[in-house]
C-alpha cells in the first residue's frame, strides 16, 4: 500500500489512479443501471400502448448513449486527479463536444422517430421529408455553435460574418431561394402531398418526394421525372387525389342498317348497365349525330371513385356489358367504311 501510494506518475500516485478505476468502474455500473431503469419503464409503456415511437425512441437511447455513459463515466473519475492545467481544460472541452454530438444525434433521431411513427399516422397533419430535414439541418447548427461557444470562440462574431456572406451567396443563389420558397408555399398550401396521383401538363405519375429544392414524381411509364419547385408550381397541376368522382363521355357508333326500334332501345339498355353496375352515377344517353359511317350515340356517367386503377377498371366492366348487350340484341357497331357504287353505263 505503501508503495503504490509513494509510486508517483504524472503528478498522481498509483493509488490515486487505482481510485480513479474504481470511480470510473461504479460510475459506469451507477449510470448504466440508471439507464436500465429508464428503459424499462419505456418498455412497459411500450407494452401497454404498443406504440412504434417508443419502441423506435428505445433503440436510439442504446445506440447514442453507450459513447456518452463512457465519457462521463471518466470524467467523473479525473476529478480525483491532479492533471496539468492545458490538459484539464482540454480534457473538459473534449468531453463537452463528444456529448454535444451525440446528443444532438439523439436529437435528430427522436425527431425521425416522431415523425415516422407519431405525425405519418395523422390524416390532418402533414411533414414534409424536407421540413425534417431543415429541423434536423437547425439542430446541427444550435449544436455546432454551442460546441464553438465552449471552445471559447465568440459566436457572435461568428454569426455576423455569417449574415454578411449570406447576403453574397444570396445573389449567387437565387434560383435555390426561390425553389426553397416554393417548398414552403407546396408545404403550407398543400396543391399535392406525398403519394397523391398528379398531372403536370402532359406527365402523370405518383408523387413520391417533396424536397427542398426539387420534387420527385414516379411517371405511369415507370421512371422517375425530377423538376424543381419552382418550375413546378409554375405549371398546371391536376391532383385526382380530391376528386369525388370522375366523369366518362363516350361514344357508342352503330351500323346504319341498324333497325329504328333497335336503336330506340339502345339508350335504356346501356342507361340500364351502367345504373346496375357499383360506384357508378347514370347521367345521359342520347342518339346524337349521324356520322360518315355511323350513328352515334352520347353516353355520359360518373364513376364514384377516386382511384384511377378502380376508375378503369369499372369503364372495362361497362364496356364488356355493353359488347354482350349489342350482340345479343343483333346490333353490330361502326367502324370507318365506304360504299361504292360502279355504274355500268
């Protein structure tokens, strides 16, 4: 004992530094076990409300805690220690900036986790993958300037020459701002959401990301189209996502041999199909025009559905009632012809 209290390195004896162990070993154990009691009060409220939030926040406070536990774990235990004056004060910063940064990751996660866990579930509240990303881009920077805070840099000073170049870049960057303000103006606004089903003039597709600079949408054809937000909202957009209902004009030709009592009957058979047929709204059938090979006939009807898949889908069945219908009643339809008649003068 007595040796390793006279056994001097660094201006610590080896018993000083056996201490230190010590401290950090329970320090370790004390703060661990401190977490083991949080997590499992979580995980019975996890059990009881079965909720992914929790469940996800679980993992992030192992992952991001771990690195934290060990550098106050041996913080704690150089406090018995006499260390150089430099060294003391850059250890303490060190350690300062290590929990800054994992706390900040800690940060971003629970705000990923709230958000795709807690606000995707709600109807009537909408975050955009690009408001998540300029929270998370604030909270770097709160974190940053806390660290240069700390390492004695005047931040003040820091965020004015921050303010004088930002007016530089600005004008440098003026196309980036404006898609940036239209960002906010498709976030608050709303013209379209993520997964809605648009028509930009003649592209139609499924809208897959809004970003900060640029929105993502998957064309019918199966690739990706990428246009800025500012071109984007300067263009015509059709959303079927609010439609109600959706409208279908056609038009049926017949033959002109037609007899008159068939085509007398034309108008309730197909007004008939369609009345019988689900989410659908029987508007007009009407034998309207005499065409160069055919008479037609106007049908107009509503199908109740906003899917496009379903909106097809349903105009098929109609359409394969109506070909049933027409053969079985003799009526045989149209199609582009001419008759020539040879004198034999």
């Amino acid at each position: 004992m007595q040796y390793l209290k006279e056994t001097m390195f660094w201006n610590n004896s080896l018993f000083q530094y056996l201490i230190a162990i010590g401290i950090f070993i329970i320090s370790l154990i004390s703060i661990r076990l401190g977490l083991m009691f949080l997590l499992k009060i979580l995980s019975k409220l996890n059990n009881k409300f079965q909720s992914s939030f929790v469940t996800d926040l679980i993992k992030s406070i192992k992952k991001r805690t771990k690195p934290i536990i060990l550098v106050v774990s041996l913080a704690i235990a150089r406090i018995g220690l006499t260390l150089p004056k430099e060294t003391s004060g850059y250890f303490g910063k060190l350690v300062v900036v290590f929990i800054i940064i994992f706390a900040t990751m800690l940060i971003c996660d629970v705000i990923t986790n709230f958000t795709n866990n807690y606000l995707s579930s709600k109807k009537d509240v909408v975050i955009s993958d690009g408001i998540i990303t300029i929270i998370k881009a604030l909270v770097w920077i709160i974190g940053f300037l806390t660290i240069l805070s700390n390492l004695g840099v005047n931040v003040n000073t820091f965020i004015t020459g921050l303010g004088v170049g930002g007016v530089a870049v600005a004008f440098a960057a003026q196309s980036i701002i404006a898609d940036l303000f239209n960002y906010f103006v498709i976030v608050f606004d709303k013209p379209f959401l993520k997964g809605d089903f648009i028509q930009i003039d003649q592209d139609l597709g499924t809208v897959e990301y809004i970003g900060i600079k640029s929105t993502r949408i998957r064309r019918n054809s199966g690739e990706q189209l990428l246009i800025s937000n500012t071109n984007l909202l300067a263009s015509r957009i059709q959303n079927y996502r609010v439609l109600e209902k959706r409208r279908k004009y056609m038009m049926i030709g017949v033959e002109y041999s037609t007899p008159l009592e068939k085509l007398k009957v034309i108008p309730n058979i197909v007004q008939e199909i369609i009345e019988n047929t689900n989410n659908t709204e029987f508007y007009s059938v009407r034998f309207l025009e005499f065409a160069d090979s055919s008479l037609n006939f106007e049908v107009i009807y509503y199908i109740t559905m906003p899917d496009y898949k379903e909106f097809v889908k349903t105009i098929e069945e109609i359409n394969y009632k109506i070909v049933d219908e027409f053969n079985k009643l003799g009526v045989s339809f149209a199609f582009p012809s001419r008759t020539l008649y040879i004198s034999k003068e």
